[in-house]
C-alpha cells in the first residue's frame, strides 16, 4: 500500500563508471555547427509530422509524442540561440512554450487518473474523486483536440529556415574552434543553472524541486541533441540522467495530484473518514519521493561537463595556414550574437 518504486534511484546507482561520465568532457568535431544546421531541418519535419498526427488522430499517444518533438526542438533553438540572435530565438521559443501549453491540463488529469486507479483498491475514499477526473479527463480531450487543430505553423516555420541560414552563415564566417566554444559555454551554463538551483531546494516547497527539474531538462536535451547529431555517448550515461530527471517528475506530479485532491474537496464541509484517509495518503506520497529525491540528489555532480570548454576539433587534410606556436586558450570568436554570448560569462 504506497510503496514507491524505487527504480529511477537503482538506475542511477547502476549507472556509468567514472570513465563514462567523462564522455561529457569530450570536444566536438570542426563540423558541429553546419552539423546542428541540418538537424535543425530535420528536428523541424520531426515536429511538424508528429503536430499533424495529433492534429488529424487525437490520442494519448499522439500527444505524448507531439510534446516530445516539440521540447527536443525548443531545445534545440535554445542551443543555436547565440548563432540566430537571442531574440529571434525567444520568440521560436515563446511560440513553441505555447504549443506545449496547450496539451498540460489533460497530460496532468491523465496522469492523475493513472495514479488514482491504481490506489482506488487500497482507499475507496479516492472512488469519487476518480470519478470526477473522468469527467474533467473527457472534458479537457474535447477541449484540447480543438485547440490543437488551431495551432499554425506558419510563423514558426519562417523564423526555423531563418535559424537554418543564419546557422550555415555563421559556419562560413568564423572558425569552428569558437563555434564549438559558444556551444560548450551553452551547455556548461545549462549545467551551472541546474545546480545552483539544486542548491537552493528546500524539502518543503516542492516549486524548487520542479525548477530545479526545468533547468536540468534543458541540460539534458541540449547533451542529448549533441550526442544524438554530434558526439555519441554513452547509453548508460543517458540512461541515468532520465532516470535523475523522472524522480524530479514523479515529485511534481504528486504535487499536482495533491493540489488538485484539495481543490476538489475545497468546498465541502464535510469530508468522510475514508476521503480524509486517501487525502493524508497522497501527502505521505509527495513526501516520501522528495525523500527518495533528496538521497540521491547529489547524483546531479555525476553529469556535470567538467572541460566544457576544451574542444577537439577534426583537422581537416587539406593545407592550412601555419599557426604560431603555444596552445591558444581562447580562440578568437566571429560575430555571433553579444548579448547572449555576454549572458554567458
């Protein structure tokens, strides 16, 4: 009754050697920028195809997969932000922040009424609030399968092949030695955002935990955009970093389960003993995950880029100008955007 699975922590434990985790710390190839170029073009059909699935053939699974694609792509606008002016980016982000938007009222019932089904054999208490997640659950789907049918893309798609270009410019124009350093700076700030708010969590508000579990979701998709179009890593690596990421996530959704529970018997005067009971079980929940969370949340040091800013490049067989001799610390950067290069330092 309650237990808590604890496979995300096993996960971890389990999860890559010390030599592996140094794959964080590796440099990039030259081609990395024009590389990231060309997925953008295809992270775009990624997201377009899955938007139309769900948009002609609404179900749990198209909306799953329609959010999936469109986070990896708001990512990916996040990671090239300095190369297309930040912006520019802000507003990509803004608008696919929106489409996002659109499916988290229904995601959160589904997950809730996933979550009450399963406890409603142990607490008959939650039968009446089951119920009334039903109703909500029928209700945002109608809802939300509107609102999806009305999102444009038109917009959106000028400012992607605008990225598209600025991102094959911005590869001509300077060396790739300071593209790769930009992009490296982007993930390490990632990464240093993720932890300082680590630091600042607090057991009892469960918000710092969820921010905390933000910044490290955009780390995450930047690491994995590069190991994916880039520089593979370790599975085991990936592996543990979701499993880090779904412990912040089982938190939030208790969270929000909890609060919900409280709104729906906000009004009423009287709350049997049986309710009473489900209610105080769903706050030993929170509290026991924030427990497993907290054991292990030090295992975000595990994923930190140490050396993000030392980058391997490729070299090229063909003859290049001779450089002076003694190892240059920090390669001359082209024009890419200031203020975001500036946000950086």
């Amino acid at each position: 009754m309650g237990q808590i699975s604890n496979t995300a922590g096993s996960n971890i434990r389990n999860g890559p050697s010390s030599p592996q985790r140094q794959l964080l710390s590796v440099g990039l190839p030259a081609k990395t920028l024009p590389r990231l170029g060309a997925a953008l073009k295809k992270q775009w059909r990624k997201y377009r195809k899955e938007l139309k699935q769900c948009q002609e053939k609404f179900s749990p699974e198209a909306v799953h997969d329609s959010r999936v694609e469109t986070r990896r792509l708001l990512s990916m606008v996040g990671l090239l932000s300095p190369f297309v002016g930040s912006g520019r980016a802000k507003k990509a982000q803004k608008v696919l922040k929106h489409h996002l938007d659109t499916f988290d009222a229904l995601r959160d019932t589904q997950v809730q009424l996933q979550t009450v089904r399963k406890m409603k054999s142990d607490f008959p208490g939650a039968t009446v609030f089951c119920d009334s997640l039903r109703k909500r659950e029928k209700m945002l789907a109608h809802q939300t399968r509107k609102d999806v049918k009305n999102i444009k893309t038109k917009r959106l798609s000028k400012l992607i092949t605008g990225f598209r270009q600025d991102t094959k410019s911005q590869a001509q124009k300077g060396p790739p030695e300071a593209a790769n350093v930009l992009l490296l700076r982007m993930l390490e700030s990632a990464f240093v955002r993720a932890q300082r708010l680590r630091d600042k969590i607090d057991p009892e508000t469960p918000k710092t935990i969820h921010c905390t579990r933000i910044a490290f979701k955009k780390f995450r998709y930047m690491l994995e955009i590069l190991s994916t179009r880039v520089q593979p890593l370790d599975k085991k690596l990936l592996q543990a970093m979701h499993s880090y990421q779904t412990m912040m996530g089982d938190i939030q959704d208790a969270e929000v389960l909890l609060q919900a529970w409280h709104k729906f018997w906000d009004k009423k005067t009287i709350i049997p003993k049986s309710e009473r009971a489900f209610g105080n079980e769903l706050l030993h929940r929170r509290k026991r995950l924030i427990g497993v969370y907290l054991n292990l949340a030090d295992q975000l040091l595990d994923f930190c880029p140490e050396k993000a800013t030392q980058v391997r490049v490729e070299h090229s067989p063909a003859p290049r100008q001779r450089r002076q001799r003694g190892p240059e610390k920090h390669p001359p950067m082209p024009q890419f955007d200031l203020k975001a290069r500036k946000e950086l330092q």
